[in-house]
C-alpha cells in the first residue's frame, strides 16, 4: 500500500494495496515539471485509489487532453487522471515503501545532458513497447543563447544564469524528495546576483517548511513547475537543473542526505555520500 502526500500535507493520497509498475520517466517535460533529472512514476488500479485535499489541487494542461497537477499551496507534483484504469503517483512522495521498484528508464532520448544513467535497467527511447500515445517534440528555449537559461513547463517563467556555477548536489532529504515529487532533487548553486529572471518573475510562488530553517520550495503557480531561488542570508542562488534548457557545463558531484534516501532508490554510480550534510557546510 502506497500512503504519500505534498510537501505541504494539503493533499494526501492513497494508491490501495497494488502498485504494479515503477520506472523513470526522463523526457522533457517530466523534467520541468519536477525540476529533476528525472520522474519516477509508480502505477495503480484507478478504483482502488484514494485522495484527500482536491480543492488545493491545480491543473495545468501541458499537451492536448493531458493535464499535470500539482498542489497551489507548495507546488508538488501529484497525481493526475487515470489513464487506461490506472493512476500514476510521483513516488517521491510517498511515506512508505510502496514494496516496488523500478523496471525501466523511459524517454532516455530526452535525457538531461548533465545527468548520467548508471543502472542496469532496461532503458527505452521514448515510450516502452506496447505503450501506444504521441511522442512529443521537446520544446526550444525561450530567450536567445546567453549564460544557462532555463524555463518552467509552460513557458510563463524564464530565467538566466550568468555566472560561475559553485557546486551541484544530490539532496536524498524527506522535503526535497517530497518538494520534487522525485527520487531526490538536484541542485545547481551559484552567485545570488547570478540569477536573472527575463520573464514571468510575477508568477512565482514561494512555499516555506515552517519548522524548517531555511527550506523554500519556489514554483510557477500556472504550471507547477520548481524554479530556482534565492537565499540571502548565505548570498546564493539554488536552480533545479532539471528546469535548465541548456547543458550548463558542471554535473553532480554528490549524493547529500542519504540517510534519508527512498527505499524504492538504488545509488549505482561512485559519487561521494554523505548520510546529512557534508562537513564544513
């Protein structure tokens, strides 16, 4: 049984005791909607499925027919229609382990330049065979060639990143996998006065952990999308890479939090781990 909710609790979900298919979706427009690397979806028969919280639920049609949605107050992906009687869950949000685990890499003809695949699982250009619906293109940058740019999923909010970038981390924490709706979040960090919106800057939406320090989920309230923030207390700018329309030269260069990794999640490659925080920050 698989029992998840948003960053924010406004909507919780259940998907009944069958979840019978997990993989990792890497086509463009997974990417910008979990401001990840990548989207791990997990499906279940639609009637056995439960949701609380539909009020705070938005949507955002992001091809014909198809709509993504996610939570208005803090901007997690969650679980959209049912497509062929059954639901697909971000399983970054779920609280337990759903008892599967990922079969396949789908769409790795879209995948993240920045982002390596180092599993063994079967990986498909597009969709897995027998799975029959429209490939989309994906979509051109919106601004000139300039700095990184990057934009949200529905092309309301575009930003540029125009300096050196500092680090890029994987963060296995409960509230990025949650924020993300993902296996984790990966981050890309720079000069506060490195970031620059060129568009949509009124669209954003900024949701705080109240316990927390500083954790701030910040998204396009149209289409949900993460964008990136800034934090002045430490005069840093943090970008989701998964938002990024261009190869911004730095890859992950390690997994943070791993205590708190998703039991569904397997770490292949050989970057360093660190349980929470490394040393010294």
């Amino acid at each position: 049984m698989g029992k998840a909710q948003c960053l924010c609790g406004a909507v919780e979900w259940d998907t009944g005791p069958q979840v019978d298919w997990m993989s990792h979706c890497h086509c463009s427009r997974c990417r910008k909607a979990h401001g990840s690397g990548f989207a791990t979806y997990a499906a279940s028969p639609a009637d056995a499925f439960r949701l609380r919280g539909a009020e705070a639920v938005a949507r955002f049609e992001s091809s014909p027919g198809f709509a993504r949605c996610f939570c208005r107050h803090c901007g997690s992906v969650v679980p959209g229609d049912a497509f062929d009687g059954r639901i697909f869950s971000p399983a970054g949000n779920f609280l337990d382990d759903p008892g599967v685990r990922p079969a396949a890499h789908i769409f790795t003809g879209s995948k993240a330049p920045w982002l390596e695949i180092a599993d063994d699982l079967v990986r498909f250009d597009a969709y897995p065979e027998g799975f029959e619906a429209p490939v989309l293109p994906d979509r051109a940058p919106l601004d000139p060639a300039g700095g990184v740019r990057g934009s949200c999923l529905c092309g309301g909010v575009a930003f540029v990143l125009e300096g050196a970038t500092m680090r890029c981390w994987n963060c296995h924490c409960g509230r990025c996998r949650r924020a993300r709706s993902a296996a984790h979040a990966s981050n890309l960090f720079t000069a506060i006065d490195a970031l620059r919106f060129t568009r949509g800057e009124d669209l954003l939406v900024s949701y705080k952990v109240p316990e927390a320090v500083r954790f701030t989920q910040v998204f396009c309230r149209v289409c949900g999308s993460s964008m990136p923030r800034r934090d002045s207390q430490r005069a840093l700018a943090i970008a989701p890479m998964g938002v990024l329309d261009d190869d911004p030269g730095i890859r992950p260069e390690r997994h943070i939090f791993t205590d708190s990794k998703a039991p569904w999640f397997t770490i292949a490659d050989s970057l360093p781990q660190h349980p929470e925080y490394p040393e010294g920050v």
